[in-house]
C-alpha cells in the first residue's frame, strides 16, 4: 500500500486498523492499535502496553493496570504472526 497520501495529509484517517513489527533477529514485536502500542520483547521476558494519546515517551507502563487491552493486543498479534 502506498502511504504517500496519508503522510502528506492528502487523505485523511489511517490507511489500516493495526500496524504491526515483526523484528526476528532480535525476537522482538510491537502491535500499534489506535492509541495503543503493545510492545513483547521476548527475549528480555518484557511486555509493555503504552497509551500514545497521553504518554508519547513510553514512560507509563500500562500493561498491569489494562490487562484487558493487554490481551486484546496480544491475541491480535497472534493471529497476525500465525
């Protein structure tokens, strides 16, 4: 898809419902639903769940206190690695 026209403001909204990185080398995924950035560092044994909206440097820690959201990022990005 070509993303041109989003970045540029010529079409407004967001071209997809979720973004997704896979990076393999490192064991490493992050799913961007909305506001909502879940972030698995497997390796590390680090999950992380950040409201965007309100905490644009990742420095509040989410996933413990929205544990439902948590688990719907988590389940999307299953089915999205499966």
């Amino acid at each position: 898809m070509n993303l041109v026209h989003y970045l540029t403001r010529k079409d407004e909204g967001s071209p997809h419902t979720a973004l997704f990185w896979q990076m393999f080398y490192i064991d490493h995924a992050v799913v961007r639903l909305g506001n909502d950035k879940f972030i698995d560092l497997n390796k590390q044994d680090t999950i992380a769940l950040y409201d965007l909206s309100r905490d644009k440097a990742e420095s509040e820690n989410l996933a413990t206190a929205h544990s439902e959201k948590l688990h719907q990022l988590q389940e999307i990005r299953e089915a999205w690695t499966s």
